[in-house]
C-alpha cells in the first residue's frame, strides 16, 4: 500500500477526531477517488499513481476556480481553494524554475533534440523526470521555445 494513501487516511482521522467538518469533506473527496481509482483499474495503488491522481484533482479545482471567480461566486471560490491548500499538503515540493530548465537542458542533450520534431522524444524524458512537480503545460511551452 502507499505510504501516501496511509498518510491521507491517518490525516482524514486526525481531522475526525478534531471535529473539523470542512476537511473532513475534503479528504474524504481525496479518499473517495483515491479508491475509485483503485477499483476501476483493478490495482493496488503506489505513491507515483497517488501523486498523479492528486496532480488531476488540482487541475480541476484550479479550473473551477477560475470558472467561479469569472462568475462572481465567491463562497464556491473559497471552498476551491481550500480544496486545492489541503491536497497541496500532500504533494512534493514543487521544482524551481532553474531546476525545471536543468531538467530541460539534461533531455535535450540526451535525445540529441534539435528541432520541434523531436519533441516527444525530450517531453517523454521531461515527463518520467518531473511530471508531479512541475506544471507540464508550462514546461511544454519551455520545450517549444527552447527546440524553436
């Protein structure tokens, strides 16, 4: 079992016995997918699947979250972020731009990448490397400029 998954179980007890209702909800959601996710695929979870789970629920809330603010829907705002600080706690430290362009750079020279046609060969790389610790969309858009 993953030793993440244990960590937001104890964390969801924790905040059971504290009586706090709204992150109790909240990682119960986190906990609900997390075992959704296991049953549809029929696998024991490890840390790299949580972790890519958890990167997904933060895209979505960030989407909603902007979709409530543009609506003026502020109470909905607030529980999108407090959704998107509580999952947070369980992600690794996010990369520094430096480190993100070191990582580009290592690919790069290790495919031998010097047009946009190899792309996918230097974001499979960039992927496998960093693909919970950093926004891919903006590494992405990196990539393109550096191969350009």
């Amino acid at each position: 079992m993953s030793d993440l998954k244990t960590q937001i179980g104890e964390t969801t007890k924790d905040a059971m016995r504290a009586r706090d209702k709204s992150r109790v909800a909240a990682l119960r959601m986190v906990n609900a997918e997390l075992k959704r996710v296991e049953i549809d695929e029929r696998k024991t979870l490890t840390d790299d699947d949580v972790l890519a789970i958890l990167n997904r629920m933060l895209k979505q809330r960030n989407d909603s979250l902007s979709q409530f603010e543009q609506a003026d829907r502020e109470d909905l705002a607030a529980q999108e972020r407090f959704e998107i600080e509580l999952i947070k706690t369980f992600m690794p430290e996010p990369l520094s731009e430096a480190e993100v362009d070191a990582v580009i750079e290592r690919a790069i020279e290790a495919t031998g990448a010097t047009s946009m046609k190899d792309m996918g060969q230097v974001m499979g790389l960039v992927k496998a490397e960093i693909s919970t610790r950093a926004d891919m969309g903006a590494v992405s858009g990196k990539v393109k400029a550096r191969l350009a």
